[in-house]
C-alpha cells in the first residue's frame, strides 16, 4: 500500500492547512475547513475544507519599471501593497474565470494548476499548502489532485485515445490491467467507447476533446483545471464537451474553467471576473451543493440559451452514461493504488 500524499510529500499538519508556503504576507489564522486529520477524509464541523483557498496572491513578472503585475492589483495608498486576490472554492462548484485579455487568467489558472508560483501569498490546494514544495512534489500534486484540460487538447500524436488517457496513470505507478480499465471507463463517460483505438488524426475536434476530458478525469482529481477548453470546437462540440463536464461537476467534481464564451459561462454554477488581476465581481449563478444550471432544469436552460443542447448535457447520446459518484478526493491520498 502507497503512502498518503501528504506523507510522500514529507508534510507535516500546520495551522492553516499541510506546512510549507511562500514567505508571503498572509498571516490568517485556522480557517473553517482547517481542522482536516492526518489521514485526510475527516470533516471539519463546518464541512469539507474548499478544494481552493487562495488568500492575497500576487504575481509580477519581471523588476523595478519593466515591472508587471499580472495579478493583486495595484499598490493601495496606505501600504503601499497590493491588495492580493482572495479565493475560496468549495468542493463540488462549478467556476467560471472570465476577463478581457491581460487580465490576469491564465496567470490565476498557471498557479492554480502548480504549474507556476507567485510573487506573494499563500495557495492551500486540497489542503496542502503548495508553497515551497519542489518540482517533484509538485509534479506528484499536479498528477494526484489535478486534472488539466487545453485549449488547443495537448493529445499525443499518433497515439490512440485508449493509451492517451491511460498515460496519467502510469506516471501515478497504476498496474496495466487496472490502468486499462480505468480508461475505458473514463472513455466511456465522455462518450468515446466505440473510440478508443482512433487516433487524434482519426478524430473530430470535439471527440479528441472529450479524450483530453477523459484523461483529466481518470486520476479522479480534486480538481479539474480548463483553459478555454472549447476555444477551439464548433458549437455542437462545444455542447458535447460542456455536457460532459456538466455531469462530470453534478457526480461531485470540482471544476474551475477559463472562458471568454458568455454561453460557456452560463453553465457554471459560479462567475468571476478579473479586471487587471483583481477579481471584480463574483456571481453566484446555483448552489454549490446542487447540479450545474444546465441540469437543474434542462428544458428551461435550452429555452434560455437556444444554442445549447440540453440532451448532450442531460446525458443524450453524445455523451455516455451516466456518470457514477467519484470517490472523495482524500480518498486519492490513501495509497490503494
Ligand atoms: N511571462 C510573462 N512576462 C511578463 N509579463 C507577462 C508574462 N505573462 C503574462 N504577462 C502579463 O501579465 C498580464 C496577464 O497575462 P495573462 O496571460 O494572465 O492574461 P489573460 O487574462 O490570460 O489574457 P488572454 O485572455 O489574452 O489569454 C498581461 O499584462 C501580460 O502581458
Ligand atoms: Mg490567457
């Protein structure tokens, strides 16, 4: 049996979540959703800790007057600091990160993802507080809590969609038989069972997005990370995709996507928008602890939206079955793999 995450990590519980951290300026105390156990899955008496807690997070690029601050706004007058973009997401939202160009998203997504730091600021993902983990932990983070979906699918050429999807489970060390059947599990989800030999050449844009979903999932993420995940599909697969990751945030899983689209925002359960790396609204758009407003009520959302497609996101044909309950993402921390 594999060690928890937090153990591989050689992380120690802190007030505030797993130790570690950026010497930034966050100095909050134990948050509500703090008091998780060491062996993880134990809920606090207020309820899972959120899947993201980001508190004054600031990102520049670059020194003195070619300074650029991506993220955190501008310095305020009395402190000469900026203020820091908070963030809380709780597990089983849907979010929808929208902006005008420079605003600041792929920078937010790029730490949200591990996949780059920031300036300042602290980042608890899942629990963990990602700051000052190395390159490995961090590759072991990005693997066991997130799965990533591109713009542009970021598929392996000329490999089929079975072996494409199995891929993260081998990194994670996955025996082939079960890596095996994950796959076509998850392949099955997105609606690609009859697929799974093809390759992204032998595929329709939309399908070899669904492969990438599909990929994202079989890990069975705290998070799925997109960054204009339908940017480049007509608008039937945009649906086909959106109802997809529709069922895949109704069975629990917490999603966080990039859009410019309004009509891709429609489907979250939550809007934010970033005016010069600082969040300026926050809309809430359903519950967080219900399903996505395109199955609440699939008949009025398609009356609403005429272009969406109200039978790929309540699960027609485009898309598969049913999507099962995932296991609880601390589950992933428990080494049965
Ligand atoms: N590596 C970098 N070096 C310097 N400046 C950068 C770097 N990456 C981003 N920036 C700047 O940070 C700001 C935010 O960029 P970011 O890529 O996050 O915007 P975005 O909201 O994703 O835009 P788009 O919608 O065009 O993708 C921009 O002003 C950009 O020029
Ligand atoms: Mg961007």
């Amino acid at each position: 049996m594999r060690q928890p995450l937090h153990r591989r990590l050689g992380l120690h519980r802190a007030a505030g979540g797993w130790s570690g951290g950026w010497s930034g300026r966050w100095s909050g105390g134990a948050a509500p959703g703090d008091a998780r156990s060491d062996d993880q899955g134990e809920e606090s008496p207020w309820g899972p800790a959120p899947v993201i807690e980001v508190r004054s997070l600031v990102k520049s690029y670059g020194h003195g007057d070619a300074a650029v601050r991506a993220l955190g706004g501008a310095p305020q007058p009395a402190t000469g600091e900026p203020a820091g973009v908070d963030l809380l997401v709780e597990q089983g939202d849907m979010v929808a990160v929208m902006g005008s160009s420079g605003s600041g998203k792929s920078t937010l997504m790029n730490i949200l993802g591990c996949l780059d730091v920031p300036t300042a600021g602290r980042y608890l993902l899942d629990g963990i507080d990602v700051g000052g983990l190395d390159e490995h932990q961090l590759s072991l983070v990005r693997n066991r809590k997130i799965g990533f979906v591109f713009q542009s699918f970021n598929l392996v050429p000329r490999t089929p969609a079975l072996a494409q999807v199995e891929l993260p489970l081998a990194y994670a060390g996955v025996k082939a038989a079960e890596r095996r059947r994950r796959a076509l599990a998850a392949l099955t989800l997105v609606g690609l069972a009859d697929r799974v030999e093809h390759r992204p050449n032998e595929l329709s844009g939309g399908q070899q997005q669904r492969v990438a979903v599909a990929r994202a999932l079989v890990t069975a993420p705290a998070m799925l990370l997109a960054d204009e995940p339908t940017g480049n599909l007509d608008s039937q697969s945009t649906e086909d995709v959106l109802g997809v990751i529709d069922r895949l945030n109704a069975s629990g899983r917490t999603v966080v996507l990039i859009t410019h689209e309004d009509e891709v925002a429609r489907h979250a359960k939550r809007v934010l928008r970033l005016v010069d790396g600082q969040i300026v609204s926050d809309v809430r758009q359903a519950p967080v602890d219900g399903p996505p407003p395109a199955l609440r009520d699939p008949a009025a959302f398609a009356a609403a939206h005429p272009h969406a497609d109200p039978a790929g996101a309540a699960g027609g044909p485009h898309t598969g079955p049913r999507l099962p309950q995932p296991p609880s993402p601390h589950a992933l921390t428990g080494g049965t793999r």
